[in-house]
C-alpha cells in the first residue's frame, strides 16, 4: 500500500471510529487477536488487562480475547489493529518490525545481553522511540510482554556451529531481517505463518524454526522437531497494543484505566512467564528433545556483522536507536 493509500485508510478507520462513538457504542466489546492457546503466558496477560479493565469501568468498557489465532495469523491482524477491523492485540515485535521502523531495531540479532537488559532498555528513552513509531503506524502500545529468548530447532541434528545450519530451511517470522539472518549463518529462510509450521515440519517442507520454550512447547513443534540448539540469537518484547483512534476517542478518565490494567497485566504476565518457561523447558526435556548449549555463541554473533551493516545502510536515521541500545547495557 502506498503512504497516501495508507494514510487514507487509516483516517477513514479513525472516522468510523469516532463516528461509532458519537452514536453512543462506549461499550462496543473490543475484539482482541491473540496467536497463543488459553494457558498460554500472554493470554493469561490478556485475560487479566480484559477483566480489570472491565471491573475498574465498572462494564462501561468490555475487552475480549480470542485465543488461538482464530482472528487471523499475525500479520494479518497487525493490519486489522492498525485499520481499527479489530481492537486489540499482542504482537511479537519481530513482525512488527515490518510497519514500524524503529521497533525492528530490536529484531537486530543479539542486540539484547539477556531478558534484564531487554526489560531496562525497553522502559527507557529507547523503548519510547519505539513506542513512537508503532504510535505512527497506528498501534497505541500500552505495556511491553516477555517473550524469552529464541533458540533453533530442527529434525536433523544440533547446531553447535554456524556451519551445522547449512543445506537445512528454516522457518522465520514474516520479517526480511530474519531470512539475511538466517542466510549469514548460511541456512535457507522462509518466512512462514505461525499456525503452519507443525505441519510444515512432520512433512519436510521445512527442517526446523526458531522459538522460545513456551512456544516450542505449546504449538508441539517438539514433537516434530528434535533437536533443541540454545542459540538464543533473538529476546523480542511483545507489545499490549490498541487501535490509535480508538484509543485517542478515550476519555482521561478511560484511558487511566486502560494504562492502569495494563501495567497490571505486564506484572501478571511477565510472572506466568517465568514459570512457563522453565515449565516448557522440563516438559520437553522429559518428552527427550536433545536440548544442546552453545559453547560457541560469538561465532554466531560475528557472522551477524551483515546483518547490521545492511540494515544501518537502510536505515541510517536509526543508527542513533541502535547505538543508544548497545550503550544502555555496557
Ligand atoms: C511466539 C510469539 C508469537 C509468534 C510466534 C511465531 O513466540 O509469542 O507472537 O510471533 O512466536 O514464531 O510466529
């Protein structure tokens, strides 16, 4: 879509908005994407920002959650969000990264030390820039979810070496920065959605993905693929998001309590979290998934030299982002 048509379109979705308000649909229930199933750490979140947002406005505000990527895969809905065909979500900032520059900068592999310094960089001068440009793309952040850190699998053997990744494809989120990702460490990349990588996997159209426990876990990738190689190459945040104009046709009032439920549902979800993960990790360990460390991560590390000046070549007014994130974990 071009910057005219999508601007457009977006002031139209904000129209509609505000028109539905002014005739009195307050209390419209607002539909919420979720990819993940009921038990999963964001849905706890989700469901927890839905019931307090609900109690504290005492049913003048009604949020709901569909679970299970019912509503559409994810980049799908990050264009429905945006467009206002549904109201909320939580987005992965890996496909986000394709409509908000600047939230792409944490799709840069290895850019994060670990889940702590992701968490301080996040709340910092760093995670408002990137807060400011999925604002312009339409998405009103309200809280920043974990999601871990990704590692690959596969159904061959494990990846101790970059060299262990070649003549195998790769599933990656929809995101060109994965695919030069993958390919530096000289795989095959297809970005693929979420919902069919079990099957993608069980009949070789692709030798592995990459993802955190919890999800390697609950989407039984694990019964695919066997093979479980800690490179932690990615921490990606999530983002509790909401449609812009729907957001902006807030009362202060309303908009406290939606910043309030948030915040605890952060506090909520961040908590399930831990606990998942550690979870997932001995589920699958005791399914007997081969889970091998990486003695060697700089090797992976160096061979993303690419990547990054690739990426400041197209991105020059976001070396500024980068750099700030380097330096807040020195
Ligand atoms: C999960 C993430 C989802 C989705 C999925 C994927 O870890 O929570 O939002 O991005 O990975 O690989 O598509």
């Amino acid at each position: 879509m071009n910057n005219l048509l999508k601007t457009t379109t977006l002031t139209i979705a904000a129209a509609a908005v505000s028109m539905a308000l002014a005739a009195g649909a307050q209390a419209k229930e607002w539909r919420g994407w979720n990819i993940h199933p009921p038990e999963y750490p964001v849905s706890t979140g989700m469901e927890e920002f839905a019931r307090i947002i609900n109690e504290k406005s005492g049913g003048d505000l009604e949020a709901k959650v569909y679970h299970g990527g019912v509503l559409g895969n994810q980049p799908d809905a990050i264009q429905q969000v945006r467009l206002g065909g549904l109201d909320w979500a939580v987005f992965n900032l890996g496909p986000l990264g394709e409509v908000a520059p600047e939230a792409n900068v944490v799709s840069l592999p290895f850019i994060f030390k670990n889940v702590d310094a992701m968490h301080k960089v996040m709340d910092g001068p760093a995670g408002q820039q990137i807060a400011d440009g999925l604002i312009k793309a339409g998405l009103q952040p309200l809280g920043w979810y974990d999601s871990g850190a990704r590692s690959f699998y596969n159904t061959k053997h494990p990846i101790k070496t970059p060299a262990d990744l070649k003549g195998m494809k790769f599933r990656v989120m929809s995101n060109d920065l994965y695919v030069q990702m993958v390919a530096a460490l000289g795989g095959n990349a297809t970005p693929m959605a979420y919902g069919e990588v079990y099957q993608s996997l069980k009949t070789g159209v692709i030798d592995g993905a990459e993802n955190n426990y919890p999800s390697y876990d609950s989407s039984g990738h694990f019964e695919a693929a066997k093979y479980y190689s800690v490179t932690q190459h990615l921490i990606l945040p999530e983002c509790l998001c909401i449609n812009k104009a729907l957001y902006d046709s807030l009362s202060d009032d309303e908009k406290k309590i939606v910043q309030e439920s948030a915040d605890a549902s952060v506090t909520v979800q961040r908590a399930a979290w831990a606990a998942r993960a550690e979870k997932s990790k001995e589920k699958v360990i005791a399914a007997g998934i081969a889970v091998n460390e990486v003695a060697d991560k700089q090797a992976f590390q160096d061979a993303m030299q690419p990547v990054y000046d690739n990426f400041l070549k197209s991105n020059p007014d976001l070396a500024d982002l980068v750099k700030a994130i380097q330096d807040a974990q020195k």
